[in-house]
C-alpha cells in the first residue's frame, strides 16, 4: 500500500488520479486543491459567459468521481515539501506523508508591474471560474472593456463577452492576434473574422501604464476603458518545486516518465517543462490534452506501472464567432509551405526534412487529426500520397496496407 | 467486443452508410422527413482511393486520444463504447484536431458527433452495417 498525494486539482490531477487507479485500486490517494471548486474545465469559462455551458456542466467528471475512485480531496493549499522526509505541509500546517507526489500546480496569469493598475477598479485575469465570475458582475451593455493579450486566453475572453457589453477592444504587444499558435497569413484571416463580429485591435501597441479609467498605449494613444482583463500571458507555478529541490526552468522539468530531478516527486500538466516532440526541445506545453496525459502518464508510473509520454506537440483547436481553426506542430521559416483556400478558409502546410512539422486550418477543419497524426508521429511523407495529403486530410493518403491495418483491426 | 470493420473489396461506394447512419440517428421515423432536401451530418463516411472505397467511423480505440484530449469531458468510454455527452460539449472540437482517423466532426448543432454503434437509437445495432448492401461494412469481434 502506498500513499499518493497530488497537489493541484485540475485535469492533469484528474488523469493523475486515473492513471493510478488503472494499476493501483486500493492505495490511499489525497488530492490538495487550492481552489474551491471539484474538478472542473477551466477552458470552457469563455463558454460559461457566452451561455454556451453552465456552472454544473463545467465540471470535468461526474460529481461521484472522488467517491468512485476512492481519493480524499483537502481543499486548501500546500506550503511546503520536505522532499527527504517525503512530507508536505500544507497553509493550515497540516502535514501529510507521501511515498510518491506528484506536482499539478497548473499556472498563474502573469500581470506585469503596470504603473497605475492599482488606480483601476475594475480589472481581473482570466484563468479560473472565479475570475470568470467575477468579470460576468461587472458586465453591462454599455461597458467599455479593454483586453490587454491577443493570445487564446485575451480572445476567448472577447468573445465570451461580446455580446454583453458595449465595446471590446484588444490590445497586443505583438503584430498579429494568436501570436503563439498562428503565423502571419492566418492570423490576418481570423483577425478580420474577429473584427466582423465588432472586436476592435490595437496591434503592435500595449498598454504601458493606467489611470482609473483610461490607459496610456506605448504608442502615445490614449483608450478609455471601464472593465479591464489582462490576459498578457501565464506563468508555470513552479515555486513549489523549486523549494523542494526539483530542476526548474520555465517549468517543472521532466522526464518521459513525467519525474522530476527529484525521486518520488513527479510533475504533470500546465507547470511542466517536457519534451516537444516536434521542435526537440524541452517546452512548456500548456494545453488541456497534453495536461490530461501527462496526469494520466505520471499517475502509471507512480502506480509501478510503466507510460511515456514521447510524442507530445503544441496543437490546438479553437474558434471564434463560428470561425474554427485547428493547428499542430511548428512552423520553421524554412520550410516548404503548402497554402490553399478551402472554402473560403485558408490551410496553411510546414512540410521540411520531408515531415509534415506543422499546419494550420481555419474554416475547414473536418478530418484534421489525420495531419495531426503524421506531425506526431513524424511520418516520412515518402510513405503517404503527397498529392492528396495536400488536397484534404483522409486515411487515403496512406498507402493501402497501412489504411487497411488501420481499419481492419482493434486499435 | 464488437466494432465495425470496412472490408473495401466489397465496398460499391454507394453511400447508403451515410444515409442509414444519418437517418437512425436523426430521431425521426421517416427517412424522407429526415433526410430529404437537407444538409445531412452521418457519422460515417466514404473516402476514396485510387478507385477504390471504403467507409470510415469510429474504430472504439482501446486508447482512445479523444477522450483523453475533450476539454469539456464530454468524451468517456462506456463499456468499451466511446460516447460523447452532447449537453456537455461546446463544440471546440479539440476531438477533430487529434483522432487519427478523421472519424469525428461537427454535428448539425455545432457539438461534435460520432458513431457510437447505434447502440442507443431505434436502430439498436449498427445502421451503415444493417443497410450495406453488399456486406462491405459488417460488425463483429476482431
């Protein structure tokens, strides 16, 4: 019998507790969570303003989840490991035992020291439900909001709120909208989606200090505001770790097995530093299924149960006003690129080192996992039809037995 | 457990897969009613090669990427069966970005849809299976 204890109670907690119930039913599990809330998506808050879900549909599992799976959450915060006495104290100076931890302490919005921002009343982050219910009572239809971040969590935000509120302007140091997940050409086209549907940019441009109700830009303009969101981007929360002698860069670093440099103490999710497998190297890969499988990875291994995680790659599926678009992979400058517009959409394919690296759809998405799989699994792109992998993704751009084996058998 | 399989030596590409399939899951007991003049949203589909074809539905993987990767957990798998929970998706389609089969989009009301057997409509057992004209879609242990 062992004593599993995971600090953090979000999804990659929620695979962690999976992964350890798939080889381990009868140990002890305790869950710590910080926030006040059982398991839940924290994506979905957007949604949640936008009417699109609810608070009780929010929850990421069924409300018996802990009960069924036999784990005591402790919903308070963890202040300390003794990683030689394997303990961990928590802000109430309880103190548990653990003989395997593992650290899901996901990440915090990153404010930057604006002068002025104590002035605003209104400003919020946008990560959690609690913010997300904090912004929607200060919504009305006449608010002015200003977004500072024009990445997924300041667009999300927009979009969620859009039709609350009077006006959305968003602002963002970089030159394009979804700076990290977009190159120039697709961004152009969801940016005018964007704009269609009355959200305002200011590009290239950021807010630079604050009075009460107006913000002074880097470019000398000026925009008055009466809701603020900062969304300029997340941090790993790592501080933890760190204290507990664990390798730290950007993230908590870790192995294929999702240890970390310190034995018994494992890492997964949003705090993690692990292997991109497209890229090569070691990256902080904040995105929900990347969260859940490295729980999930970290949770068999713990367990005595053997799982790597070695294909993992910066993807991501997101959409605006209708709009979808479906990225994976990187998009390295020298490439061969592959452009077409579908639909009225655009595709964008990074072919180099005859691999697909990475591509970006937006508009038509059907299908999209199958270019998804070839940029994961690296598929020398002499063993699929080139002409038709340009064309659409399918299982025809195999070659007929590799399409029949995926097809014909239990997989 | 049973799942269905393509045997594309047989398959006449005649897409009555895609209309039983649409029809079995639309609710409604007519199939003129539920599929004349619309758009139709099956959960299997034809693709082609070379000439030949063959249909495409969810192949219920023992591992399934999908369900690891639903950001609302909408996805589970019930005694083997992969559903998804259509109250609880919002239609990111996260699905779509990493099956490797192509075997889940978006259905007619924005949340993502896919085969789940027919095991929980009128149908009871595979509909593209039941209607295939020439066995090229059958349903069995493997």
């Amino acid at each position: 019998m062992s004593e599993y204890v995971i600090v953090g109670n979000g999804v990659a907690a929620a695979g962690c507790i999976e992964g350890i119930r798939s080889a381990d039913t009868e140990s002890s599990i305790t869950v710590i969570s910080g926030e006040d809330h059982p398991v839940y998506s924290r994506p979905l808050i957007s949604y949640y303003l936008e009417g699109r879900t609810t608070i009780e549909k929010m929850n990421y599992r069924p409300a018996d989840f802990y009960e069924k799976n036999k784990v005591k959450v402790i919903y308070s915060r963890a202040e300390h490991i003794d990683s030689k006495k394997q303990t961990i104290t928590l802000t109430d100076k309880q103190k548990l035992k653990y003989d395997k931890l593992c650290l899901c302490t996901g990440s915090s919005p990153f404010v930057p020291p604006f002068e002025g921002l104590d002035a605003v009343e209104k400003k919020f982050t946008f990560m959690t439900m609690d913010d997300s219910l904090a912004l929607e009572k200060a919504l009305n239809p006449e608010s002015r909001v200003l977004i500072v971040g024009a990445g997924l969590i300041g667009l999300k935000c927009a979009e969620g709120i859009a039709e609350r509120v009077g006006t959305v302007t968003v602002c963002d140091l970089a030159d394009r909208v979804l700076s990290s997940i977009m190159d120039n050409e697709c961004a152009a086209v969801m940016q005018a989606h964007l704009e269609k549907h009355g959200i305002s940019f200011m590009l290239g441009d950021t807010a630079v200090s604050f009075d009460k109700d107006k913000a002074h830009m880097k470019s000398g303009a000026e925009v008055g505001f009466d809701i603020l969101v900062l969304a300029v981007g997340v941090r790993a929360e790592i501080s933890l770790a760190k204290e507990a002698g664990c390798d730290t860069d950007r993230g908590i670093i870790i192995d294929e097995t999702m240890l970390t440099t310190v034995s018994n103490i494992y890492a997964a999710g949003d705090c993690t530093q692990g292997l991109d497998s497209a890229s090569g190297e070691k990256r902080v890969l904040a995105i929900l299924p990347n969260a859940y499988m490295q729980g999930h990875c970290a949770g068999v291994n713990m367990a005595g149960g053997k799982e790597a995680v070695t294909n993992a790659v910066p993807m991501n599926s997101i959409g605006f006003f209708g709009l979808h678009s479906i990225t994976a992979g990187i998009y390295p400058a020298d490439s061969e690129i592959y452009e077409d517009h579908p639909a009225g959409g655009i595709k964008r394919l990074y072919i180099k080192n005859g691999r697909l690296a990475g591509y970006i759809l937006i508009g038509e998405v059907d299908r999209a996992g199958i270019y998804t799989a070839l940029v994961r699994e690296k598929t020398p792109l002499e063993e699929v039809d080139t002409a038709r992998l340009r064309l659409s993704p399918s299982l025809a751009v195999y070659k007929a037995d590799i399409r029949r084996k995926k097809l014909g058998g239990v997989v | 457990m049973k799942r269905v399989y393509v045997n594309e030596k047989w398959c006449l590409g005649c897409r009555l897969c895609e209309y039983n399939c649409a029809f079995a899951n639309s609710g409604l007991d007519s199939m003129v009613k539920a599929l004349k003049d619309k758009p139709i949203f099956p959960r299997v589909h034809i693709e082609e090669a070379e000439g030949i074809t063959y249909a495409v539905s969810c192949r219920h993987c023992k591992d399934p990427l999908c369900v690891k990767s639903c950001i609302a957990g909408a996805i589970s798998i019930q005694d083997g069966v992969i559903k998804i929970d259509k109250e609880k998706c919002v239609g990111c389609l996260t699905c779509v970005l990493v099956c490797p089969y192509g075997a889940v989009a978006a259905g007619e009301n924005g949340a993502a849809q896919k085969c789940e057997l027919c095991l929980a409509n009128s149908c009871g057992e595979p509909a593209c299976v039941a209607g295939c004209p020439n066995n090229a879609i059958v349903y069995e242990e493997r």
